[in-house]
C-alpha cells in the first residue's frame, strides 16, 4: 500500500477517534444538564465553555497532536473567530486555550446533527428534549 494512502487512513482514523471523543464528552455534559431545563439556545455555550474539555499544558497539547495538529487548529480558530467575532482572541500560546477553543468549535458542529436542538432553539429543554438530543448524537 502506498504511502499516501495510508496517511490518508491514519488521518480518518484520528478524525473518527476525535470526533468520538468530543461526541462522548457532549452527551456526559447533556446527561448532567437533567433536571436543569436550559434553553436550547444556550446548549452549545453550557456543553463546550463553561467547562473545560482539556485541563493541563501537557494534556491538551498532546491531544492536538494526536487528533488534529496544532497548526490545523490554530487555522480553524482563526478563521472561526474572524467569521463570527470579527478578531482573534484566543491566546495560541496556551495548548490548553487552543485544544479548548477546537473543541468549542467542533462542538457546534456536533450540536448542528440535533434536529430536536434545531425545533427547541427558542424553548426549554425538558429531560424528554436531553434524551432526544442524546439519542441524534449517536
């Protein structure tokens, strides 16, 4: 097998390991969000920034490593907070600022697949919604 092609494999596998890892990390932060009833709207901000998904230098640095490539996640940061916020704010000297703020990213992107998320934007979510949400993730 040429070598391209099982760089290429090896990329998918870290990208299915990653977005497992990020899709875990969403449902244990939804299931203890039960009882609470937030509002689909701030779902997103409640899972993945009032949390760390990282703790540690060591820890988020390897984890980029591993799972996407720091200069890959610096790019995508970039170009996310000029879309939405017009600057950049996020300090690329901390792994952890970095591996935290990729996760917050992903995590929209994760978030996105819930059409119960979608119908319930203005709403809040019941355990029923939680669950239903759960479930879209898998």
């Amino acid at each position: 097998m040429p070598i391209f092609a099982v760089s290429k494999m090896t990329k998918k596998l870290k990208n299915k390991k990653m977005n497992t890892e990020i899709l875990d990390y969403a449902k244990n932060q939804i299931e203890s969000l039960m009882t609470t009833e937030p509002y689909a709207c701030d779902l997103h901000n409640e899972l993945f920034n009032t949390d760390y998904f990282i703790i540690g230098t060591y820890s988020a640095s390897r984890w980029l490593e591993s799972n996407v490539g720091v200069f890959q996640a610096i790019e995508e940061i970039k170009e996310y907070e000029m879309d939405n916020f017009g600057l950049v704010s996020t300090d690329f000297s901390s792994p952890e600022a970095v591996c935290n703020m990729y996760v917050y990213i992903q995590g929209e992107e994760v978030l996105n697949s819930s059409d119960t998320l979608q119908d319930k934007w203005n709403d809040k979510l019941t355990d029923e919604d939680l669950n239903n949400i759960i479930e879209e993730l898998n």
